[in-house]
C-alpha cells in the first residue's frame, strides 16, 4: 500500500504520491473508497468522501480520517494523463481532395446499424477526416433518423428532427432552390450549432447538383501559414449571425476561428449567407481577413465532390467540415435528400465508448 502525504495548500483538495516511479497529483476529496458502513467526510470541511466496493491499494493519513484509494484511480485522475487523453480524442487529419479520396473508408449501412465495429468505422473516419459516407441505406423517408440515434440523440430544431431538402417554389431558403449553393455551415446563429449533420440521398435524377465538401481546419492551417495577421484578425473580431425568417429572429457572435477553447483545439465558424452586419470598429481588418481566407477556400485542390446516389448518407462535422451543392436543372428529373443533426457531445461520448486510440 501506497502512502500519500497531503499537500500543504489546500489540505482539503489535493494530495501527491509516486506511484511506479513517477509524481501524481490528484484532487482526491471526493473519491475515497475506504470500506466503511457509513459516509466519509472531511474533518475540517466535511465535505462527502463517498465509500466504494473497490479494493483498497492507497492510504492517505489524516488525522482523525485515514482515506483509502485505488491506485489505478490515483493514475487515471492524474490531471497530466486526463489532459492527454482529452487531447488525444480528436485527431484532425487535414485534408485535401486528393488525400481524402484516397484514405476515405465508406460505411456499409447494415455493418453500421447492426454491428460495434460498423459503427466504430464510421466514428473514426469522422474523428480524422470529419466527414464519412454511408452507403446503401434504405430510401425510406425517416431512416435518416435511425442513422443519427447510432451517433446520439437526435438535434431538434425549428426545422424538426429531420427535414426535407429539394427544390421548391417561391424558397425562401436557398437550399430549397436549384441554386448552386456555396460552401457553408449550418444553424451558426445558434449558441450551439449541431456537431454532426447528415444528409441521405432518397431520389436523384437531376442533370447537376454533385455535393461539395472543404475540410476548413486544412484551409485555416494554411491561412496561419501565409497570412499570420489575417488568421490572427480572424480568431479576435467576433461575427454576427443571425437569421431572421418565419417568425424567428436568431442572434448570435463569434468569431470565425476559435483556438483552443479548453475543449477543443479549434473551430471553424462560416456561414456568409446568414452573416449580419458586422458589430465591430475593425471592420477592414476584419473584411481584408476574410476575403483571405475566402480565397484559399476557392482552391479547387481543397474541394471534394461527389453525386450523391438514392441510398446514399453523407454525415459530416459541422463546425469543420464545410458542405454546399452546385446548381441543377430541376427541370429534369427529382432531387430529394432528407437532413438531420446530432450534438457533438453525443458524438464524443460515442467515440470514447466505442473508439479506438
């Protein structure tokens, strides 16, 4: 058994011990597991130390409460091994057309459904790339419902669970046009914009309208690399969203690259078509900025497209992975997708479960 000397400031908090050879230090007030039949509480404090079932390996001596813990939680609670493997959840492989063409795995829809290592495939094609294709799924109106709930729950917005995506007259919603439809985010305009969105394919036989895909992290990294000052403007003047639109009338700011949030190492916020004007006094900084990196996102090499086939499902990161259509006749033939989201949270509570490191 390990002993465990507390530390001087605060006593209540945090102790250190050398556990197989090197330091841990780890809040432990709460975690005491030692065998009792009643509460463990701190003397000066009396704060709760739940007891556990767990085999005792550590003693921590304070008198009159000695608390007991289990080594390999002392190693696991370690804030340097919980940074690592918070940091090590996510891992962005930047993408062009090219790599991603040929590194991209599709998901069969009957592994995906049906087994854990489907369903991990799919999980770890949307960790490094954030974008993955599910392929013969069937074209019933609500699967695509059935497809977000393997990732979480489902994201219920003003738009519903799920909704329809083709043509329609007097749209009030480019989306719903046969447009061509520029690279963009959803729903930026919310505090939380969804972290997944999926798109299936149930009709398409129009001449035109491939799917288009811009992994934005690669196209922020080269902005840093070419254009420090415009990345730099780009991560400190805060964009307005909004949307205004059938009674609603959405709001929100932020900037249209954050660093390291404490969450995550970076996002990307992009959505032009519903940005507001712009409430701030650098507005060309900001704008000379932006027209920078809106330059690097028209290289064609960054660009992945595709048809998107009936029986198709796109399911892609919402905040890295940028998505819009080119425009078709809708004259000749139907183009239908339905569309869903799902949270981030869901999807990272999904890949610690089922992923691999």
């Amino acid at each position: 058994m390990e002993l465990v000397q507390w530390l001087p400031q605060p006593p209540h908090l945090r102790a250190v011990s050398t556990v197989f050879g090197y330091e841990i230090t780890v809040s432990v007030r709460n975690a005491c597991i030692r065998r009792t039949g009643r509460s463990c509480t701190h003397p000066r404090t009396s704060a709760a130390l739940s007891p556990s079932p767990k085999r005792s390996l550590c003693k921590i001596v304070l008198d009159p409460h000695d608390s007991v813990y289990d080594i390999s939680w002392l190693q696991q609670n370690d804030p340097a091994s919980v940074t690592l493997r918070r940091d090590g959840l996510l891992k962005p492989v930047l993408w062009e057309a090219d790599l991603y063409s040929k590194n991209k795995r599709d998901v069969n829809y009957d592994d995906f459904m049906r087994s854990d290592d489907g369903l991990r495939k799919a999980l770890e094609e949307l960790r490094d790339y954030g974008l993955v294709f599910i392929r013969k799924v069937p074209t019933n109106d609500t699967e695509v419902e059935r497809i977000a709930e393997r990732f979480g729950c489902i994201r219920n917005t003003f738009y519903g669970t799920s909704w329809n995506v083709k043509s329609m007259p007097d749209a009030k919603n480019i989306a719903y046009t046969s447009l061509d439809l520029g690279l963009h985010m959803d729903l930026m305009y919310f505090e939380a914009p969804p972290g997944l969105q999926l798109l299936h394919s149930l009709k398409n036989s129009v001449t035109g309208g491939a799917s288009i895909f811009l992994d934005s992290f690669k196209a922020a990294a080269m902005l840093k690399k070419t254009n420090p000052e415009a990345y730099k403007a780009l991560t400190e003047i805060p964009v307005t969203f909004h949307y205004i639109n059938d009674g609603r009338h959405m709001h929100f700011r932020r900037p249209t690259i954050v660093e390291n949030d404490h969450n995550e190492p970076v996002m990307v916020y992009y959505a032009p078509p519903f940005q507001g004007p712009l409430e701030s006094e650098e507005v060309d900084r900001f704008y000379s900025a932006f027209h920078a990196f809106v330059n690097i996102l028209k290289e064609p090499s960054l660009t992945y497209k595709m048809m998107m086939r009936p029986g198709d499902c796109v399911v892609f990161a919402n905040r890295r992975v940028l998505h819009g259509r080119e425009e078709f006749d809708a004259a000749s033939g139907e183009r239908h997708l339905k569309g869903a989201y799902v949270d981030w949270d869901d999807f990272k509570d999904r890949l610690r479960v089922f992923g691999r490191a």
